[in-house]
C-alpha cells in the first residue's frame, strides 16, 4: 500500500508541477488575462503539455 501512497504523491505534486494555469499568473501569484510567456514559447509549452497528457493519459494505474 505504501507505495500505491508514495505514487498518489508524486502525481500530485507533478500535477502542481505542470499545471497550464501557471502561465496565467505572474511572479505576486496573481491571475493575468493574457500568458507570461511569449507566443512562441505560448506554442512549445501546450505542445509539451499536450505530448504529457497524451503520455498520462496511456497509462494504467489501476485495473
């Protein structure tokens, strides 16, 4: 069970980790309309993000 615990984590914080709202805060932690970054970077990052989730999304945690 510990490590079923110990993965939850990891996820988790990964989570916090990669978040797409992050884009839409600036360095006080608020909420900005438009993304801090710049819009090439804007397209690299949702295409990472989305190369990530594609990945999550294949694997089986649990069956």
């Amino acid at each position: 069970m510990r490590g079923a615990l110990v993965g939850y984590v990891v996820f988790h914080e990964l989570g916090h980790a990669i978040t797409y709202d992050l884009i839409y805060r600036d360095a006080k932690g608020e909420y900005v309309a438009e993304s801090i970054l710049e819009p090439d970077d804007l397209e690299i990052f949702r295409e990472k993000f989305e190369a990530l989730e594609k990945y999550l999304d294949s694997i089986t945690i649990w069956e």
